[in-house]
C-alpha cells in the first residue's frame, strides 16, 4: 500500500483506495470476502485518519456496496475544505454488517456510534447509516434521524435528503409519501450520484401503488429499459425493473431482472435479503413460468438467510415467498406465519399482499369465511397505508366472491390445470401435458373460474398467487 503521512498525503490516499478497490474486488472474485472487507476498511482507517480536506466523500466509492454508492472519479462540487469525518469507518463498518446479514445488534451500535457525534457534514456517513436502520427494520429511528436532518442548515433542502426520507418512508409502508417525495425531486435534478436510485426507488413504490403506467414511462425515460451499460446501481435498478415487469404480467423477463440483481450483489458479498429479497421475488416468476422446484429452492435459501438476519420484515418477507410457491396442505400456515410477523415489521406493503394472497388461498380450499376475514384485512392494511389500488382489488373480490356464494374447495386436477394455465400454456397444450381430452381441461377451468369467481384466463394469472 502506498505509505500515508508524507507531504503529498492526498494523491497517496487516492492511490491507496484505487489499490484497496481492485485488491477488494480480486478477493471478491475468489469468494474471500472477510479479507475483501478487512482491505478496504484498513485503508478506509487510514486514509480518515489523515484528517485531509483533499479526500472528500464520494473519493471512498468503490470500497462497500451502498445503494446511492459514491461514484469514484474527478470530484469539483464536494471539496468543501473539511475532511471526511472519523464517524465514516463506523457508518461503512455498520454497512458491511448488513450486507454480510451477520450481528444485528453490532451493526445497530455502529449506526448508532456513526450518528452520535455526527458533524453534519459528511452526506455518506449519514446515509449508510440510516440506510443501516432502515434494513434492521427500525424505521422509526432511521424516520427520526431523517427528521432531524431536515432541521438542521442546509439539509432541509437537500435534495439528497429527500430522496432517503423516500426510500425510509417506502420502506415504512407509505409508498404515496416516497411517490409524493421522488417525483418532484427526480425532475428537479437529484444529482448522479442519487438519479438512479431515486428512479428505481419511484418506481418500486408506483408499483406498491399499482400505478404501473407511470411506472413505466419513469424507466424509459430514464433509458434503463434495455441493457443497463454505464449504471452504477445495478442491483437497484434490476429489482425494481423486475418488480414492475412482473406486475404487468411478465414473469419470465423479471426473473432474468431478478437474478442478474443476485449477480450483481453476489460480486459484492451481499446476501442479506433485507438490503434487496432478490430470491423471494425471482420465486414467484419462477412459480409463475412452472418452474415449481427452482421456486422453492430460491424461497428456502431466503429463508435461510432471513433467519441470520433475524428481523421480522425479512422472516415474513421470505416466509411469504415459501407459503405462496408451496402445494396445499402447506401453504395457508406458512402465510398466515408470514403475516403474522409482518404485522411486527414496517413492512406494511408485503403485509397486505401477503394478507390478501392468504384470502385467495383460503378461497382455494373453499373457507369462505376465512378468506373473507383474510380480505377485510388486506383492505384495512390498504386503507391505512392510503393504498387506493389494493383498497379496490380487497372490494372487488369481496364483491365476486360474495356473488358467487359458496363453492367447494379446488379438486386436485383443477388446481393442476389451472396451474399450467397461470403459466401461459393453452389448452391444447395442457391437454397434451396431463393427456387428458381438450374438453376436459375446458370443463375444469371452467369450474375454477366459478368457484373463484374470475370470468377467464387474465383474471387467473391476475391473481398473481400460484396455485399449486
């Protein structure tokens, strides 16, 4: 490493993070990833304690994965005479935690050391830190410190600022505030830095808003439609472009998204599901497209990881994933589980989808009563959250199920029928699969669209709940 301490302290430094970037990413590649994160924060140590004003933030990108990560490169705008504060180790050191899914606790005391003194001039330490909080699912103390910020000169304009009471916000369950708070700052000018974060993140809480529409013309107009060449945040991006695709109704091309979002934070030794539940949402495309064991398989391995991490959010998360892409007899304990625990998370969002799939499932198994209890509480989640869209799929289901009256539970071969039909098979095709006559996979989708009261195939893969 080049030697610290001379005259020529700066230009030495920024040799010292170059070298600890590549040395971090060699590693990286060889799967050593304790020893990728021991080089880049020795140096981080170093260069902080220099004390220079020459190194300024966005200097450090490169070393931790960050969503918003600073963007290495010739800086002008951030020199502002001071230097990188001491609190930055800490904050980056709370990062490396939660992208690791390892010590919670640990991790909580470091955001908190980070913010403890903080001297209101280092943007980064602020945001790995809140953001910290944010994924150990303490959205009430990332909420405060972000409202803090906002009382403080010159951050209560900051359009950076916003961007993260955003995602904090979005986080917490209330996607009309994030949507409320990007879409005036996105056409205002955010900054490089924080443009493609604030775009993905809009367009994860359009899509919690069902507003798919605008969701879409966001991502094209910000050219990340096609191949994503020269974007920073990748994984960011990827989640929420696959988010959006499998919402208007294109499994198969978000679980590329979604998968392409694991590679990208697997080269970073990211595999705590709260930073992004890549694998919980890459199952349901999988489930989706038939692919029944790879669904599982990817929802398991969330789970797995979930429970490292330990919180509610992410358990329930995962929990949800499992139950929706495993067969009867199952399924309805694990989401009820999911829901239960995502009831103790902020996680408001997930809780009313997971709430309002329990009903559907249950409406699979012919417990009317049950599924209508599980709907009224998807409704009143919507309601509370100001969830316009979700309010009205809860009210026309309750409106269809309650004309139809009761109806026996799915038999096991129109529940394998409707399955290949959830995945875009005809019923020719389904015919040839089960070898059964045409007529006979008509006579059993017909009885599923009675017993769930839908009139035809859309409103089945609209249901967005595998049936298995």
């Amino acid at each position: 490493m080049t030697e610290l301490g001379k005259p020529d302290d700066a230009a030495a430094a920024l040799e010292a993070i170059e070298a600890a970037r590549k040395e971090r990413a060699r590693l990286s590649k060889l799967g050593r990833w304790c020893e990728a994160n021991e080089a880049a924060l020795s140096t981080l140590h170093q260069v902080l304690s220099m004390g220079s004003p020459d190194i300024v933030g966005p200097d450090l990108g490169g070393l931790v994965y960050v969503a918003g990560s600073p963007r290495p490169g010739p800086q002008t705008s951030g020199r502002h005479g001071y230097p990188v504060p001491p609190e930055r180790l800490s904050a980056t050191q709370a990062m490396l935690l939660v992208n690791q899914g390892n010590q919670p606790l640990e991790a909580a005391e470091l955001a908190h050391r980070a913010l403890k003194s903080f001297n209101w001039r280092d943007v980064g330490s602020f945001w790995y830190s809140v953001l910290s909080f944010a994924y150990l699912d303490d959205g009430d103390t990332a909420q405060r410190y972000c409202e803090r910020a906002t009382t403080r000169l010159g951050w209560s304009t900051s359009s950076t600022l916003t961007v993260l009471r955003a995602r904090v916000t979005a986080l917490n369950g209330d996607s009309v505030t994030a949507v409320r708070l990007l879409l005036p700052a996105i056409a205002d000018g955010v900054g490089e830095q924080f443009t493609e974060v604030a775009v993905a993140w809009a367009i994860e809480a359009l899509v919690d808003l069902g507003d798919l529409d605008r969701a879409d013309d966001l991502m094209r107009t910000h050219g990340l439609s096609g191949t994503l060449d020269g974007v920073i945040d990748r994984a960011e991006v990827l989640a929420a472009r696959g988010r959006l695709k499998r919402a208007i109704g294109q499994p198969e091309s978000a679980f590329e998204d979604f998968i392409a979002c694991g590679r990208e934070l697997a080269d970073w030794g990211v595999t705590n599901p709260a930073v992004i539940p890549w694998r919980s949402r890459a199952a349901l495309c999988a489930a989706a497209t038939g692919r029944g064991t790879l669904a599982l398989a990817l929802a398991e391995e969330e789970l797995t990881q979930a429970r490292r991490w330990g919180t509610a959010r992410v358990i329930g998360t995962a929990l949800r994933a499992v139950g929706l892409v495993s067969t009867a007899g199952r399924d309805i304990e694990l989401l009820k589980k999911a829901a239960g625990l995502l009831a103790r998370s902020g996680a408001r969002n997930t809780l009313m989808e997971a709430q309002y799939e329990l009903a559907v499932k249950l409406k699979l198994e012919g417990r009317h009563d049950a599924a209508r209890t599980a709907l009224l509480d998807s409704r009143e989640t919507a309601i509370a959250i100001g969830n316009r869209a979700w309010e009205v799929r809860a009210d026309d289901a309750i409106r269809r199920w309650t004309a139809a009256g009761v109806t026996s539970k799915l038999s096991s071969k129109e529940r394998e029928v409707a399955n290949l039909a959830q995945t875009g098979l005809s019923n020719e095709e389904i015919a040839k699969s089960l070898r059964l006559a045409i007529s006979t996979v008509e006579f059993h989708l017909s009885n599923t669209y009675r017993k769930l009261a839908i009139s035809g195939r859309s409103e089945l893969r609209c249901l967005m709940v595998p049936i298995l």
